[in-house]
C-alpha cells in the first residue's frame, strides 16, 4: 500500500470510533426534517389559535352594493373628458417650456 492509501485508512479508522452524535454531517440529515416538522407544528398552532373570519351573513346584498359602485366609476374618464373640454382656454397650462430664470 502506498502512503495515500494508509493516510485514507488512518482517516476513515479515527472517525470510526467517534460516537454516532459526533458526526456533523448526521445532524445536517437530521436536522431539515425536524425544522420542518417543528415549522408544521407552529403553523397549525397558529392556525388553531386564531381562526378565519366567517362570511357575513348578507353577502349578496353587500356584492351587489360593490358591483353598483364600480359600475358608477366605470364612467368616470367620459366625465373627466367632459369636464376637460368645458374648461376655459385661459385657466388651462400651457404646454410649452418655461424658459430657466
């Protein structure tokens, strides 16, 4: 055997004899599924402890109000329009550059 070899040898035979809880790379295998099962746990405590708002008990109605006041915004840029065609000519900017004092 070449000195390469007997080093590996040594290296592998050291580690041999360390306990199982002495190994790092272990508890890098361990240690994601135990995160995720304690992230589990404290998302379903959270979700045991405040539960969701129920649906209130006259959702149409409020759905319809909702539908009504979208339908009145849906005219709003042919007001806007309307209202920009009837202002003055002299209360509207003008588009030009300003020249820099």
């Amino acid at each position: 055997m070449n000195a390469a070899t007997d080093s590996t040898m040594n290296a592998l035979a050291a580690g041999a004899d360390k306990p199982w809880w002495r190994h790092p790379l272990l508890w890098m295998v361990i240690g994601g599924p135990v995160a995720v099962m304690i992230a589990s746990f404290v998302t379903f405590w959270l979700a045991w402890r405040s539960p969701d708002a129920l649906v209130s008990p006259d959702y149409y109605r409020e759905g319809v109000e909702i539908n009504k006041a979208l339908a009145a915004k849906k005219h709003l840029p042919a007001l806007t329009g309307r209202n920009h065609a009837m202002t003055p000519a002299e209360d509207v900017p003008s588009v030009g550059r300003k020249a820099a004092p």
